[in-house]
C-alpha cells in the first residue's frame, strides 16, 4: 500500500474536546472548541505526517474503529515524540481568525483536527488554499465557529492532500556537496557544530549548529532540487555539480549586477537561475537530504568551489527546522526568541535579489553572455 506525506498545522495540544471518541461529538463538545485560540510559534507550526492511503485519503479518519486507523505517524512539537497513535476523535468545519505579523486580521474556512494525544492541527478548505499561499506570518489563530462536516470521509480526503500551509522554503546543500575547511573539503552532512569551515568574508569560522531533512519531492515540485552544473557559474565554477534546494541563494559577481542593483555582488535563489545554460532542476521525483550549515551570523562559503550562503537565522529560517532544532538553535541565539525588529532587521552577507528581479538579472547574463561569477 503506497504512503504519502502532507503538512498539516499543528496548533498546540488540549485534553479531549471529544471524550468519547467513538461516538459523534455532541453539540456541547463541538461549542467547547469555539474560542480556541493559539499564539506564535511554539504553536503555530507546519508538522509532516506521514501514511498509508487508501483511495486517495489516509486510512486514519474520523471514525476510529475503521481498520488501519493507526497508519499515520507524526513527530509531535509539544515533545519530539514520534506519534503513531494517531485516531482522530474530533473533525470540524470551522471558521477562524487569524491576525497577520501586521496585526491585521482575516477570517476564513478550513478543518479542525484533534488526534487521540490532544494534538490539534488546522488545514484549509480547498477554496482557501489560495489565500493561505500569501500569508508569510501569523500572530495567532481564533476558532470563531465550528460545526459537523457531512460527509467526513470526503472531506478527509479533501484536506489530505492539498497544497501545504506553510511550506517553507528550505535554503541548504544537498547531502554530498563538499565544502571547504581548512582541513580540505569535506561532505557537508559530516560536519558538526564546532568543526572550522572556511568563509568568504571572515576566514575559517566554527559552526554553531548542522541539521539535515529528508524531503520526499513526489508531488512537490517547489521543493525539486537545482543543479548547477561544472562551470555554469564562471570558469571552473563550480569545479563539480552543485546541487542545492530551490531557495538557496548562489553568489553572482558582474558589473551587470552592479548597474541594475548598485553591488557587485548579490545573492540570488537558484531556482531564478534555472534556464541559464547548466542550470536546471533535477530530473524526476525523489527523496532528497538537505542540509543546512548555521553559524553565528549569515556567512558565504565554498561549496563544490563556488561562494554560496549558510543558513540565514531570520525569522523564516526557523520555520524551516523542527522543533528540537529550533530550541537548538535558539539556545545558541536567544535574541532570535524575539521576532522583532532587530532580528527582521538581520542583514545577510550580501544583497540578496529576490522574485522578477533575481530573474532579470539571469536573463541580462544570458542575452549578453556574461558569466554569473566574473573573476
């Protein structure tokens, strides 16, 4: 039986809205979930659950007795433990507000979702998947109504496999990149925290914290690697393919870049790279291991011989790693806690050029067949 892999919204863990699970909530049990409220993110977060699906929905649904029904699992936020019992004893059309990082508000449709352990997960109706593509930040989340759905297994069917809330974009190297240390090159998922890596900007530099995923690209097109083949930069860069997520910004250097953005050097995402000569996405739909290097501020460094970012600790960084290595990491950085003005106001190593822009600045290279790296 295949299995398939989703991002559901974890919004934090109660006691049972649903005591008796194999029984409909009653409209007294179903009121209770009405003024729910969660907040930030320790417990606004995207959660991947894993399992088997049958005709096109997970087995696991509304009613628990359905044989197979333990067939998702999930790594809770509230502790890190892998969830395999996963029944869902409550499934509800709702209503909620949500207020934006600016403070504005919207209201909206989508699925409550509580399993057996109390987690709580939201997805949005298939109507609202749209809206939800442009929202960057959420302050927090209020039900404001909640009601029975009509037909549960269609609808969980619907919200299985929607597009995600909150996918992130994931800037890091695909396992197998060498970077340089002063040691020599070496894998990127051998390093550790501590290990010297050498840097554009600040000679060899520890890492404070690694991490790594493995993302499952079937039906996620966005998150496909991008090949940057030997040379495609400039000469010999890089010295061997590079491969790296869709998001990861690759170092540019030309007076093209100087007269459109004012820098010599900019950063741009190599997915906005991808039609130029070499570059490109990866053939087919596979697993991929990405990592990601941390240091104590963003620093450019040398993989496969081409200048390419770290991992930048803004606040969409962290969205990008689980709930242990958020800890992790803001253990190391506490001042990252505090989403505000200092840390939107981080700067990374080098310009970074985003969207159309990113784009242009590929296609002005291509008609005036420049390198992207000029010695």
């Amino acid at each position: 039986m295949a299995t398939h892999t989703v991002n559901w919204m974890w919004i934090g863990r109660d006691p049972q809205y649903n005591p008796t699970p194999k029984d409909n909530m009653t409209a007294a049990e179903i009121q209770k979930v009405v003024g729910m409220t969660a907040t930030g993110s320790s417990e606004i977060e995207a959660v991947k659950v894993t399992g088997e699906v049958l005709q096109n929905a997970f087995q696991t649904v509304y009613n628990p007795n359905v044989p197979g029904g333990t067939a998702m699992s999930y790594t809770s936020p509230e502790d890190d433990t892998i969830v395999t019992d996963t029944r869902i004893t409550a499934f509800l059309d709702v209503r909620y507000e949500i207020t934006l990082g600016d403070g504005s508000t919207t209201t909206q449709t989508g699925v409550f979702i509580q399993m057996a352990n109390g987690d709580m997960f939201f997805r949005p109706r298939s109507d609202q998947v749209a809206a939800w593509d442009s929202i960057k930040s959420i302050q927090s989340i209020k039900i404001v109504s909640a009601a029975k759905f009509a037909d549960n297994s269609a609808v969980n069917k619907d919200v299985s496999f929607k597009p995600s809330i909150f996918d992130v974009d994931i800037v890091c190297f695909v396992a197998g990149t060498m970077i340089a240390t002063p040691e020599g090159p070496r894998a990127v998922e051998t390093l550790r925290a501590g290990d010297l890596v050498l840097t554009v900007d600040h000679g060899a530099r520890p890492l404070h914290w690694t991490g790594s995923c493995n993302v499952d690209t079937r039906g996620q097109e966005r998150l496909r690697p991008v090949r940057i083949s030997a040379g495609a930069l400039g000469t010999r860069l890089p010295k061997a393919d590079l491969v790296v997520s869709p998001q990861h910004r690759v170092f540019v250097r030309s007076a093209i870049a100087r007269n459109m953005f004012g820098s010599d050097e900019v950063l741009v995402a190599a997915k906005h790279l991808v039609g130029l000569p070499g570059i490109g996405f990866e053939a087919g739909e596979s697993a991929v291991t990405y990592v990601h290097l941390l240091f104590d501020r963003h620093e450019l460094v040398f993989a496969n011989g081409a200048v390419s970012e770290s991992l930048f600790t803004g606040p969409q960084a962290l969205k990008m790693v689980s709930a242990a290595a958020r800890r992790e990491i803001l253990a190391l950085f506490p001042d990252l806690a505090h989403i505000g003005a200092g840390i939107e106001g981080a700067l990374p190593a080098r310009p970074v050029v985003n969207g159309k822009a990113g784009r242009k600045l590929a296609d002005r290279h291509q008609r005036n067949d420049k390198p992207l790296v000029h010695a």
